[in-house]
C-alpha cells in the first residue's frame, strides 16, 4: 500500500473506487450520491440526527441556544467589547472512531 500523495476531489475517489472495485464510475457515483442522501436524512431535524460509518466517524448534529448581545472584555488589551446577538442554529461535528484513530496510528508507525 502506498501513500497518496495529493488531495483527492470527488472524481479522483470515484476513479480510484472503480479501479480497485471492478465497478463502473457511474455505479460508484450513484453509490457516494446515496451515502450523501443517507447521511442527510439522518441528521435532519426529527430524525436520529447522528450518522455512523462503521468504525470510521460518527456526525451528529448539536442545537446551540441563541445568545443575547453582551459586553466583554478582550484579554490582550483588556479593552471592552460589544458582542453582537447571535441566533439559534444547529451545529454539525464531526467524531473519529477507534477504527480511524487506530489506522492513522498504524500507517504513521510504519
């Protein structure tokens, strides 16, 4: 196995998968268009709002309040600060699993 040296863009995977597979790039389109539709049906609102892929990441999604404007102070100068209000919105993240963790600890040891 070698390193990819180069950031993939979507048609570079969809080559690379059609290679390494045996299917066609149409068929691994269609696959990568269904896992975005997956995943968008999972965390939009009144769904599970959380998609796991199997041992790799897990993206859910996290309600922030909204935050009414307020006066700070900015720690280097120590002058105030007038903070505007900030809307309620939702928030998505992004977790590594064991799985990703555990094999960029393994390719980086080699």
């Amino acid at each position: 196995m070698s390193p990819i040296t180069h950031r993939y863009h979507k048609q570079d995977i969809i080559s690379d998968l059609a290679e390494n597979s045996g299917l066609t790039k149409s068929q691994i389109n269609t696959v990568l268009d269904d896992l975005t539709t997956l995943i968008q049906r999972h965390l939009m609102e009144g769904s599970v709002e959380e998609f796991i892929l199997a041992g790799l990441v897990k993206i859910d999604t996290t309600k922030k309040e909204a935050k009414e404007a307020h006066t700070g102070v900015n720690p280097f100068t120590g002058k105030t600060i007038e903070f505007s209000a900030q809307p309620a919105k939702t928030v998505v993240k992004v977790h590594a699993l064991k799985g990703l963790k555990d094999m960029v600890r393994y390719t980086r040891a080699i």
